[in-house]
C-alpha cells in the first residue's frame, strides 16, 4: 500500500514539475512572440511612411521635370524671337 501511495505521489510531484515546465515555456515563447509582433508593426509603419515620402518625392520629381520642360520651351520661343 505504501509503496503505491508513493508512486502515486512522485508521479504526481512529476505530472506538476512538467506542467510548470510547460507553462514556463510558454510563457517564454508568449513574450517572444509579443517582441516580434511589436518589431513587425514597428517595421510596417515604417514601410508605409517610407512609402508616403517616396510617393511625396516622386511627385515633387515629376513637377520639377514638367517646370524643366516648359522652361525648355520658354527658352526655345526666346532663341527663336531674338534670332
């Protein structure tokens, strides 16, 4: 009898060791979880605010070369008016 009621008790003594195991795990793996998800929207702001000053610097680029061109032109009506 003794000897079952002492299996018994170290097995439950080691049945609760692995849960705390378990559960320290995951708790670990929960954390890191929670950092790489932080550092993804870190990185996704980001991008998209990397894409807003793109988008913003490709239109400025595009107004600069329609002011070059009609400079350009300007430049032409004048050569052609002094000649």
């Amino acid at each position: 009898m003794k000897q079952q009621s002492w299996y018994s008790a170290n097995k439950k003594k080691s049945s609760h060791n692995n849960l705390n195991k378990i559960s320290a795990e995951n708790n670990i793996l929960r954390e890191r979880l929670r950092v790489a998800t932080d550092k993804q929207h870190q990185e996704m702001s980001r991008a998209i605010d990397l894409k807003e000053k793109n988008d913003a610097l490709q239109a400025r680029l595009h107004q600069a070369k329609l002011e070059a061109f009609k400079l350009k032109e300007l430049n032409i009506k004048l050569k052609n008016i002094v000649t």
